[in-house]
C-alpha cells in the first residue's frame, strides 16, 4: 500500500507549533498561568450576576472549570488534531448552561447556603487579586524559561554559524592553468551546501559543490561531516589515474554516508579534477546540470547526468567523463537555491535566466562574475534554500 495523505483535520494546528515542541515539563508552567488567569472568570460572575452572594464552593467550583476550559483551549490548539476544534468551539455554546447545572446540584445536593454580599464581594474581590498576581508570576516564570532556552539555542546557532563559516569559506584557488571560485550562502545560520577546492599532490586540483538535502542545523552537521570524507578520501588521489579520482571517491562516499545520516536524507554533488596539463574530468550526482561557456565560440553547452544521489540507495560504479575546455572557457554550477527561486507568479529563476548573466559578464573576475549571477537571482525572487555557486575557469 502507499503512503496515505492524512487529512488536514487529523493534523495539529500548524500556528501552534511552539507549544506542541515546548517538553511538559516547561509548558506546565505557562499551563498552570493560564489555569489561574481565567479561573477569574468564576468569582467574575460571582460578583457581576449575583452580586457575592454565590456559595464560596459553588464560585471556586465555577472558577475551576472555567480555569480548565481555557487550559483545554492550548492543549487541542497545540497538541491535538484540529477535528478536536470543532468539539470544543461547540462546548463552548453549552458551557455556561453546564456551569448552571452544575452550580444547581452541588446548592441542592449539600444544602448550601448563599453568603452575605458584603462578605461575598471581598471574598470574589480577593481572589481575583491573588489569581492575576499569581497568574503574573507564573507567565514571568515561563518566558524566563523560554527566554533562556532561546538564549541557549541562539548561542548554539551562533556557533554552529561559526563552524560554518570555518567548513565553507569562499574559494579562491588558482594553478597553472586554471582559476577556481566558490562561495555559499546558507538560507538559515547553517546551511547543507559545500563548495571547496583543493590541490592534489601532483599540482592537479579537485573542485566540488555538495547540496545536502534541506537545510538548518541537521543538513549542516552532515555538510561537516561529508566535508571530511571527502578531503579523507582524497588523500590518495594524487597517485590515482586522474579519470578514476571523482568515479571512486563517489563511491567511496556512497559506502560511508548511509551509516551517518537519517534514511530520508542525500547529497547531490558536482566535482571535477583540474589537471595541470590543462585536461578536465568531472563526476555527477543527481546534481543539476552545470554549464559551460565557450569563450572562443561565445555560445553555452550545459553537461547533466542521470546517476543516483550519494546516501540514499547502495549502488556503486559512479562514472566520470572527460571534458575538453579552451582558455576563457567557464564551468559554472549553481545549486537549485538559486536555481529554483520563484518571483510572485511562480516562475523559477532556471538555467536560461543563469546562462543569461554568464554570458553579459563572462570576462569579469570571478568573484565579480559570482556576485552578478546571485544579485540577479536575489532580484528575482526571495531566498528560500542555501545558494551556492561554483565558477572554474581555465586560463
């Protein structure tokens, strides 16, 4: 059978995320404020429709249940599927006449009494000055908490934006016959996009562009992590024929990362070997296509290959190709962040706005060059994903 689509009357209220990811025992706290808060409501219709006059037990009672209703407000909102709203927006119309009812058999059942109106309103009075100010203290209680748990996550995040910035600097590398460059934008503090080039022992240079599926905290400490298997897996490289270095290190990666992740998540990868003879070879993940500018034609080719993702399923014989540049020539690869960016009537930024840009500024500097193309893409519609842009250009 597949996968059925809950119903979005099943599903919790998407605006409530925050108390349903609060742990009990910090939402206790802010459960409880509420609880108190709207207990006033009770010794309110004590004084308002009655004038004190109410039993004590009977206007505790009415506190209590009104106390309970509103607490039952946050727990369907945050934690229960809305079809439960339905339930509780119809209690609310019977509620007053439940608290009736009630009141009515707890007078009659114990023979109670009503209460002097003077004794009765300083009684309702009271209390209703030591549930806001109790109230008070618990709602302060809860934001410091909350307060300090976001003080946590933000120090965390911070952090985590620094060991980004640490994993995935700009790019700048340059060898005898090509320059490399390549810079990463995150769509949060931390991002699932890699760019990084290196030069192997021979005086050859591996550049790639990783994209770890999604983003945030979880994509980057797996962009760590495939940062370091891949420069481990690169250790030998040099000494490897140069048309098999990107085919065995996607394997090899391919063996290691499904041990190291959540099943639901991949990585897409483009990489070449700049060779110092001037010669380009270059491997494919289910990455986009990436492409490349003629200089001496001035036209545009783009190179895509269909071969699975790294870490999603276990296959193996990764294949590599070989491609022929000229001096000026561009290989540019841009991860869908900027790819996929979409104006206010859905239409995707795509290759053909990319191509665009290479070619009105393909003499630039890099950096320059880099700088256009995610200016143009920022333009066109708002960032959603890592943007990430790798520039080669053979000299």
């Amino acid at each position: 059978m597949g996968n059925m689509i809950t119903p979005w009357y099943l599903k919790p209220s998407t605006r409530w995320a925050h108390f349903r990811a609060v742990p009990l025992k910090r939402l206790w706290v802010l459960l409880v404020a509420v609880f108190l808060l709207f207990s006033v409501i009770g010794f309110y219709v004590d004084l308002v429709q009655a004038k004190g006059t109410i039993p004590y037990v009977v206007v505790v009672a009415i506190a209590v249940f009104s106390g309970l209703n509103s607490v039952l407000w946050i727990v369907v909102l945050a934690r229960l599927p809305r079809i439960y709203l339905f339930g509780l927006v119809v209690l609310q119309f019977f509620i007053s006449y439940l608290c009736n009812v009630f009141a009515n058999w707890m007078i009659n059942s114990f023979n109670l009494v009503g209460v002097p109106r003077d004794s009765g309103i300083d009684f309702a009075a009271t209390c209703i000055m030591t549930l806001v100010i109790t109230s008070y203290i618990f709602f302060v209680a809860y934001m410091r908490s909350e307060g300090k748990e976001t003080f946590r996550l933000a120090n965390e995040l911070a952090l985590a934006h620094g060991i980004q910035k640490t994993l995935v600097p700009a790019v700048n590398l340059r060898s005898g016959c090509f320059e490399v460059y390549g810079i990463s934008y995150p769509s949060e503090k931390v991002g699932g996009d890699l760019v990084d080039a290196l030069f192997l022992s021979g005086g050859d240079v591996v550049a790639y562009l990783a994209d770890i599926s999604g983003h945030g905290l979880q994509a980057g400490i797996l962009m760590g992590m495939l940062k370091t298997a891949i420069r481990t897996a690169l250790l030998d490289a040099g000494e490897r024929e140069p048309s098999r270095t990107l085919p065995v290190l996607l394997d090899r990666i391919n063996t290691v990362l499904p041990a190291v992740k959540e099943p639901q998540m991949y990585a897409t990868f483009t990489g070449f070997r700049l060779g110092a003879d001037g010669s380009v070879y270059f491997a494919l993940a289910a990455s986009p296509p990436f492409l490349h500018w003629h200089a001496s034609a001035q036209t545009m080719s783009g190179k895509e290959e269909a071969q699975f993702p790294l870490g999603l399923l276990p296959v193996s014989s990764f294949d590599g190709y070989t491609l022929e540049t000229a001096p000026g020539d561009l290989l540019v690869v841009a991860t869908d962040g900027i790819l996929e960016v979409a104006n206010k009537r859905s239409e995707e930024y795509g290759v053909e706005r990319l191509k665009d840009v290479i070619a009105a500024n393909s003499m630039d500097a890099l950096p320059e060059l880099a700088e256009k193309i995610l200016g143009s893409a920022r333009k066109f519609g708002a960032q959603f994903d890592d943007q990430t842009i790798l520039i080669v250009r053979r000299l």
